[in-house]
C-alpha cells in the first residue's frame, strides 16, 4: 500500500551520504546482488514550501554556464529534488546503494518556466525495477507544483550494475572510433570546476570528487557529473525554448577529467517552421549532444522538443 512521508526540511548531505556509505558495508549494508523480482517501495517523500537560495542558484549558473535570470534554469529543479532521491535510495526499504548506481538517462518535462520566488512542492517516488543487459533499472519520479499547479516532472533512470538473465543478449556492433566533424564549440572542464557544481548541486558522490575515490568505485579518475553535462549543453540554447518542453538526456561514456569535449547543437526547427500573428514560430527542437574530441564516440545524445 503507498504511503507518504512528509519531510519537515530537506534532508541534508551528511544524512544522506552517511547512509549511502554504509550501504556499501558488507552484512550491514546493501545486497551485492538484487533479485529481479526484487521490489521498490511503494513510498513517496514530500517536501513542501522548497524556497531556492539565490546565492546557490548564481553558483550553480557559474558552474554550469547557464544565465541567472528571475526563472529557473530548466535543469535545475533536478537539484532541488536530489535530497528527497538520495533520502529515497538510502532507506532501508530501497534495494541497492545510491552510491555505485549509474545514472543512464534523464528526463525533465517542464510546463512551465519557474519563476525564482515561486515555494514549490516536490513529491519522489521510484517505480518499474527492470532487467537490463548491464543489470537492473529502476526509474526515480519527481513531480513538481507550484501550490496546486504541476509544473515539471523530472524522472531519472539509474542502473545497478550486476548480471542479469538478459546479460547474455547480443550487444550490437561497437561504434567505430572516428575523427569527429568540427564541433559548434568546445567545453573544457576540471576537477576544480566539478567540485564547484558538486558544492553548488549537493552531489557529492566520490566519483566526482577525486582521482582517489574514483578509483576506488573503477574509474581511472575523476569524472564530470552527467548533470553538469546536460546543463552546459544547453546554456547556449536555454534561452531559445519554449516555456513548455522536453529535454530528454541518454549519457555515454564518463568524462575523465580534466576533459576538452566537443559540443554540437543541430537546430531542425525554428524560423520558417511556421508563421503566427506576432512573427515567425520558434519551437526550440534541437538535437544536441557531446563526444569526444579525438574518437568521436558520445558522452552524451540529448533531444529538446517543444509543445
């Protein structure tokens, strides 16, 4: 039976890295191996009044590239809801770690643009654990209102990496290396850079955060976060879509840092798509996405769409 819990204030990230972390700890901590038939808990955390701090907003804008306006950037409600996942995934009741879990793609469904003062209301809640050739995935929903009005919901998949009835499937041909075309521009970014959206987003998952802890979860060094990705991809754009619209985000492989990346942004629509009484109909379709300077292979393929 679903419940509701209705969180007095966010959780902070001490609370839930400290939980994270003893998810990782043999006998006490979370399953090494998940059953398939394994459920998530029927439980939705709510967290009413959510006020955005400027100062933390203008961060997260330096961070990332994104303009600092009197409307939310359009992937930053994924910050705002990131306490009530991480609260989410290190309960008890939810079936593996919140650290180790790979984020594989993301989908923010705006309505709306937010205005800054706006108190929202956000309620989590995860659904449809699922067999994938690389493990399980598990889908985590937050839906976002302004009093009474929904205005974006933003869902991320997250995979456990673990052997799956599915992993013997055939993985299709691998993509050969090639030397990219010529990018619409380049994005460099550090370690520095990502402690700064670490600092200004609340996710500090090791990963991020130093060469050592990286290696420690078998990455060679340090990765970008795959949100700080998604934000700088469209800081050029952000401004050009439309206030209802859909960004959908599929990540690739993790950028090393410190890491110059190709960045490529395809317009399929926009002046002479249509007409209206006031001009031209611009309805912010691009495609975009960010490969690697010498191979070409991707770190990430988005889509935004407008209504």
């Amino acid at each position: 039976m679903s419940k509701t819990i209705t969180l007095s204030q966010s959780p902070s990230t001490g609370e839930v890295y400290g939980k994270a972390i003893t998810g990782l700890l043999p006998v006490i901590g979370k399953p090494a191996k998940v059953a398939p038939d394994a459920s998530v808990p029927d439980t939705h955390y709510r967290l009413a009044d959510v006020r955005v701090d400027p100062d933390a907003l203008q961060a997260y804008c330096r961070a990332t590239g994104q303009r600092f306006s009197s409307t939310l950037p359009l992937t930053y409600p994924f910050v705002l809801q990131f306490p009530l996942v991480m609260k989410l995934m290190t309960s008890a009741e939810f079936p593996f770690g919140a650290v180790g879990s790979v984020h594989m793609t993301n989908t923010i469904e705006r309505r709306r643009p937010i205005g800054v003062d706006e108190p929202l209301t956000i309620v989590t809640h995860a659904e449809n654990l699922r067999e994938h050739r690389k493990g399980l995935l598990v889908d985590v929903i937050s839906e976002i209102s302004v009093g009474t009005e929904p205005v974006t919901t933003q869902t991320a998949t997250f995979l456990k990496q673990q052997r799956t009835s599915l992993s013997d499937q055939p993985r299709g041909p691998e993509p050969k290396a090639a030397t990219p075309p010529p990018p619409d521009s380049i994005l460099a970014v550090d370690l520095g850079r990502i402690r700064e959206y670490a600092a200004a987003s609340g996710d500090r998952n090791p990963i991020h955060m130093g060469n050592l802890p990286a290696k420690a979860f078998g990455f060679p060094k340090a990765i970008a976060h795959g949100m700080w990705s998604a934000a700088a991809a469209i800081a050029n754009v952000e401004a050009q879509l439309p206030g209802e619209v859909t960004y959908d985000v599929r990540f690739g492989k993790p950028i090393l840092l410190p890491a110059k990346v190709n960045l490529y942004t395809r317009r399929i629509d926009g002046p002479g798509a249509g007409s209206g009484a006031s001009g031209p109909i611009v309805t912010g379709n691009f495609d975009i996405s960010i490969r690697d300077r010498r191979k070409g292979f991707p770190h990430l393929t988005a889509t935004t769409r407008g209504s």
